[in-house]
DNA sequence: GTAGGGTTAG
C-alpha cells in the first residue's frame, strides 16, 4: 500500500493525466476492496490538495469507497457537490443500501428518481435476487424497459443462487427468443443451473452452444465447464478442457486442484498445488481442507501458518476448518486466539465458524463456552444444532443433550446419531434401543458411525437378539464391507457369546485394521479358545503390518494364563517393552500375577508386584491371595492382605475383596468391620445388575434400590411366589 | 467507459 502511494506521489499528473486518473482509480478500488481505510483517505488528501477532486471518474470511485467504508459523513460531502441528483450518485446510493440490506430505503431512492437507466434497474433485480425475493425481482424484471443481457443474467444467476436452477434455465430460452446474445457471465450461469441439476446432457448442448457462440476460449467460461465435468465425475473431459486452455488464471488451477482433491489423489493435489503459478484464498483453503479431512492434523495447521506469513487473509472457510483441525487436535489455546481475532473482524456469528468454535469447545470439555457461541450464531443451520448437540453428547451432559435435542427445528441422522452415541458412552444401554427405535420409526436411516455405536450397545449389554437383526439391516444397507462395521459386528458377536459368528464375519472382512484383528483376538481369549487366539496373533504378525497393541498383549496375557502357558505368557510379558515398544499397564501386571499365582508360582508373583514402578491394582493383590489360599503359603498371605488393607484406604475396589476373602475364610467380624468403614468414608460399591429383554425393551435390575417402574408389583409377586413355595 | 450480472474452496 505504501509503494503503491509513493510511487503515485512522485508522478506529475500534468504529464500524463488519463494515465494518472486511471492509477488513481485502480488504487481507490483496491482499497476499497481491501478495507484499508487509512489508504483512501490518505489518497483522498492528496487529490484534494491537487484539485483533481472534481473529476466525476475520480469522485465516483471516492463515493463507493467511503460507502463501502461505511463512512456516510465524507460519503456525504461527495453526494452534496453534485447537487445530490445525479443518475450515477443515486445509483451508487441505492446499491449501497442494498448491500446494508436496506431494501425499503433503496426502494424509496428508486421510486422518486426523475429518471432511471438500465443499471437503476439491474440493481434492483440482483439486490432483490439476493436476499431471495424472487417473485418481486421477477416483476421488475418485467417492468424494466431496457432488459440489456446484464439484467437477464442478473435474473437467470438470482434464480440459480436461490436454487431455482429450473426457473433460470426458462429465463435463459426466453432470453434466447428475445434476440439478445448471451455473454460470457450468462453462460457462466446457466452452467452452474446445469452443475446444479445434474443434468449432464443439458450441459453438453449448452456446451454446443457455447462452441457456437466463440465463448469457448474465454477462460472464465472454461472454468466454469471444468467444474461441470467435476461435478459429473467425467474427470478425464475435465482435464482435457484445462489442458487446451491457452491461458489459465488461479480459478483453473483451483479448479484442476480440485479435482485431484475430489479423486482423493491428495499426492497429486499438492503437486499441483505448489506448481501453480498463483495461489489465492481458495487455492490455500482447498489444499488445507483435504489434509485436515484426510486426518493430517498438523500438515493442515502448518499449511494455514504458511498461508498467513504470506500474507493472504484466510476466509470464512479456511477459519472453520482450521478450527475444526485445532478441535482434532484439542489445542485450545490457539483456538481461543483465533476466536478473539474471528471476534474482532465480526465474524463470531457467522454460520460455519460459529459451528466449528462450537465444536471446539466442546472437543476440549468447554462446553459452556461452546453455548456462549452457540447461542451467539446468528443463522443457525442444521449443522450448528448437532455441534451443540454433540458436544454435550460427548461430554455426558446428556440432560442437556435430550433437551436440545427434543427442541431442535430440523433433525437429521446425523442428530440422531450424536445422541445415541453419548448414551452408548455414558452406558445408557435401555435409553440406546429406546431412541434407536424411535430414529427408525422416524424413517431416518442410520449412518455407519450409529450402527457402530448401536452394536457397541448390544455388545456391553450381550444382546444376541438386537445384533443380529443390527446386522440384518446392516445387509440390507451394505455397508458390511465397511471395516469399521465389520469390527464391531465381530466384537457384538463375541461378546455375545456366539463365537462362530464373530469369527465368521472377522474371516470374511474384505480388509481389516488394528481395531478388527484386537476384537477377534480378544474375544478367542475371552470365550476360552486360548489357543485360536494365541495362533491369531502369531499370524497377524507374520502376514500383516498391524503391529500389535495394548489391549491384544492383554488378551494374549490372558490366553496364556487361561491355558497354562506360563513361560510362554512371561515371555510375552517381557517383549512388551523391549519388541513392541508397549509398557505395561496395571492390568498387564494384574493379569501376569493372576497367571503366576494360578500355577502356584507365589514367589514370583510377590516379586513382581514389589518390582512394579507403580500402585499395583487391588485385583492383582487379590489374585495373589487366591493363589496362596489354593496353595496355603500363610506366609504370603499375610503380607499380601496387609498390602491390600493399605490400598483399601484409598479405593473401595480393595474393600470389596479384602471383605470378600475375609468371607470365605469365615472372619465375619472382620467382613463387617470393613463394611462398616466402607460406609463411614463414603466409599461405595459398583452394585452387580442384571436385566432382562422384553419385546426390545432392556429392564436392568441391581440389588441395592429399586429403580425398575413395576418394582413394586415386581416384589408383590414375589412374595406371592414365596408364600406358594412354603405353603405345605 | 464512472454505477449493475459470473467462475474456484466449504
């Protein structure tokens, strides 16, 4: 900005003045299309004390730099040297206030002006275009005496904007009757009318005519027909016209960018993408995008980095995504600075940045500044609704979330879904089938992400019945090939006790990930096929590149101890770290004792414990003195319930077996001595619970309260029962 | 040739 004006100061304008004038004016309007008021008003100045200030050319272009500024004072000035009724300075007025949507006060301009031109009337029809007026831009489409081809396409581009596309391509034959030529914004229209109905061979023969017309070497035109190929996926035509193209502009080469993108060839994109001789806010936000969707985190984040160091103001589009990338990441932090800088250029309510801030809140368990932005949005969309919604889903705030939820104006699968995934991770299990059902009856198709969370849900609560007529529907969709859903059917499967099933669906997986190779191992383990699980292992690592993780090392612990491997399962245990790279956990531990105790290796166990670098787990301490009580080493014994007395201080998971033992060993003073401490330090049990299924409803029943809806009649016929029994 | 219509990303 600065050269540009020191450069224009040290220029005589009496040497050349036509070419000063038009200096002048492109610098105004870069100005004004950038904000940079200081700049104008600056140049403002210097015109003024050069006297070139009554040039009409010069003065028009201060006028709409001053509205565009919106600073009606100086704009003020301006109109008042023309005496305020000049055809261009009303123009100029109008078109303001219909860009301030301001549409009655422009009306009012419009209806008392001496006389009008066919821009007066353009401006009107577009202005009520945009903020989807059609039938009233219609009729002053209609009055207007001068329909030049800028107010046809004014109306044509209007009904496309506003999805109307039909209703453009009838404008666009009438035009065609009226004798008035197209040009090339015309057709750059009603390509997008035909982009937008899908219909390919309507833009064949529109292609037809533009060959016809000459307008096939117009770049912009190209442009616009690169992206109907895209549209149609017909991505080889789609090169072609770029490559015959003579000279490209950065549209085209976002365009071909994007086409790359589309085909998921992100290698080729960013080729393109650093070969491309220019690159503008869309270019960036494109490439940035892709690597945030395609998971690549912190590749899209150094890319938005990139993009501000070069100086280009990210938009509306690349702030949202790259908050939704910081949302992936969790990094709050940064978040709340791009907040702040969304905050100070107006941007907060905005729609899609509103959402994705929403998201981000919630992502890092903010949710109550996500509903400080939520409520802030101004044009709520679908989309808006589920990020709050979702958000207090994954935290589970799930009062919060069936609240919103049952006031949202428009639900779709994806609200659905968010719900039922909050219930399935907070163990709602009854409430998962109850809005599951009702989603169905609802006629809302389940995505694959809520089929996963719904057989996750049959898997906690083993309901064989509900996952296998899951999995009918999951047929029926077919979406089993999909890798995740082919998981979580083997997992509800083997969870459900039905091995043969699970194993079924795992061998028949068209391709399978870490996830699927540690349910089936696990679930081998857990159904007692110990050696099958043990065989899998071996052979994932022989044949795939999925290298093993914590939970199958679990498993595989537990397979071996299950089948009296114990060298074998020690051998495992000491690769953890060493060849996998995975330090054990406490369960790893809890399961290697349990395994030493087991084969009455009571010595090693004690030493492992001792050696662990950490608190040892209550169940690990437990399964040793199971083990001494099996093999009568007091010895032990005695040190080890001491250990477990120390830890129950602290968790009440070591109060429930310290009492357990002290039950089976008969001690019932001590048992209630522990109960009753438990009870003074506020320390509860997990109470054991139980339920049944009745016509796809799940009732859940625990010992400690009576939560069930019929309990009352529940105990009556139980006692009834009872009184049956001992009746002689 | 000062005012009005268009294409790329989400």
């Amino acid at each position: 900005m600065k050269t540009a004006l020191k450069n224009l100061f040290s220029t005589n304008p009496s040497q050349n003045f036509n070419s000063y004038i038009k200096k002048c004016a492109s610098l105004l309007k870069n100005f004004s299309e950038k904000g940079l008021v200081t700049g104008g008003t600056v140049l403002h100045c210097h015109l003024h004390k050069k006297g070139i200030f009554s040039e009409k050319f010069i003065a028009i272009k201060l006028l709409i730099m001053y509205l565009d500024f919106r600073k009606l004072d100086e704009a003020n000035e301006i109109v008042k040297e023309f005496n305020g009724f000049d055809l261009v300075v009303q123009n100029c007025l109008i078109n303001a206030n219909i860009q301030w949507g301001n549409l009655a006060e422009a009306r009012r301009l419009f209806d008392q002006m001496p006389e009008r031109n066919e821009v007066t009337w353009t401006m009107l029809i577009s202005g009520l275009m945009k903020y989807g007026r059609l039938q009233e831009s219609m009729w002053y489409f209609e009055m207007n005496p001068f329909k030049s081809v800028v107010s046809w396409t004014a109306g044509i581009s209007g009904f496309v904007k506003n999805g109307s596309s039909f209703d453009g391509l009838k404008l666009f034959v009438r035009l065609l009757e009226s004798g008035v030529k197209p040009n090339k914004v015309t057709f750059i229209s009603v390509v997008s009318a035909c982009i937008q109905t899908g219909d390919f061979a309507l833009g064949m023969s529109v292609l037809g005519l533009i060959v016809k017309t000459g307008f096939e070497d117009n770049v912009s035109v190209c442009n616009s027909l690169i992206t109907l190929c895209l549209r149609m996926r017909e991505f080889d035509l789609a090169r072609r016209v770029f490559d015959r193209m003579e000279t490209r502009d950065v549209v085209s080469w976002t365009a071909i960018l994007d086409m790359y993108v589309e085909k998921g060839d992100l290698g080729e994109a960013r080729r393109i993408f650093d070969e491309m001789p220019e690159r503008n806010e869309v270019s960036w936000s494109a490439i940035i995008a892709r690597y945030s969707q395609s998971g690549d985190h912190l590749e899209a984040l150094k890319l938005f980095r990139q993009m501000v160091q070069e100086g280009l103001k990210p938009t509306i589009s690349c702030f949202s995504c790259i908050l939704s990338t910081l949302a992936s990441l969790e990094i709050l932090r940064t978040g709340r600075n791009i907040h702040a800088h969304v905050k100070k250029i107006g941007l907060e309510g905005d729609v899609f940045i509103g959402s994705s801030l929403v998201d981000l809140y919630c992502k890092c368990g903010e949710t109550k500044d996500g509903r400080l932005v939520f409520d802030s949005i101004e044009k709520k969309n679908v989309v808006s609704w589920n990020s709050m919604l979702g958000g207090y889903s994954m935290n589970g705030q799930m009062d919060e979330a069936k609240d919103l939820f049952d006031n949202m104006p428009t639900r779709n699968n994806v609200s659905w879904g968010a719900i039922i995934s909050g219930y399935v991770e907070y163990k709602q299990f009854d409430k998962v089938f109850e809005v599951f059902n009702e989603m169905l009856l609802s006629g809302e198709t389940p995505t694959k992400p809520t089929f996963s969370s719904v057989l996750c849900a049959c898997a906690s609560v083993a309901s064989l019945e509900k996952g296998k007529d899951l999995h009918g529907k999951i047929l029926k969709l077919g979406f089993h090939y999909d890798v995740y859903l082919g998981t979580a059917l083997t997992d509800m499967y083997a969870k459900s006790g039905d091995i043969e099933s699970s194993k079924q669906v795992f061998d028949r997986m068209p391709e399978r990930n870490e996830f699927s190779w540690t349910v089936m191992i696990q679930g081998l383990a857990e159904s007692g096929f110990a050696k099958e699980s043990l065989t899998l292992f071996e052979e994932m690592k022989s044949c795939t590149s999925v290298s093993p993780n914590e939970l199958m090392l679990l498993s595989v612990l537990f397979a071996c101890s299950h089948c009296g491997l114990v060298d074998k399962g020690l051998q495992f245990f000491g690769a953890m770290e060493s060849v996998y790279g995975i330090r054990p956990k406490g369960r790893h531990y809890t399961c290697v004792v349990d395994m030493l105790s087991r084969s009455g290796r009571l010595y090693e166990a004690e030493e492992l414990i001792n050696s662990m670098p950490f608190q040892p787990e209550a169940n690990a301490l437990a399964a040793l003195l199971s083990g001494c009580k099996t093999y009568k080493n007091e010895e032990i014994a005695e040190r080890t319930a001491r250990k477990l007395g120390e830890l129950a201080e602290r968790n009440s998971a070591g109060f429930v077996l310290l009492s357990n033992i002290y039950a089976s060993a008969g001690r019932w003073i001590d048992v209630s001595k522990i109960r009753k401490l438990m009870r003074e330090k506020g320390l509860k049990k997990n109470s054991g619970c139980s339920w049944v299924e009745v016509r796809n409803h799940v009732y859940s029943f625990s010992s400690d309260d009576r939560t069930h809806s019929k309990s009352a009649e529940i105990y009556d016929i139980l006692e009834l029962l009872r009184s049956e029994m001992m009746a002689p």
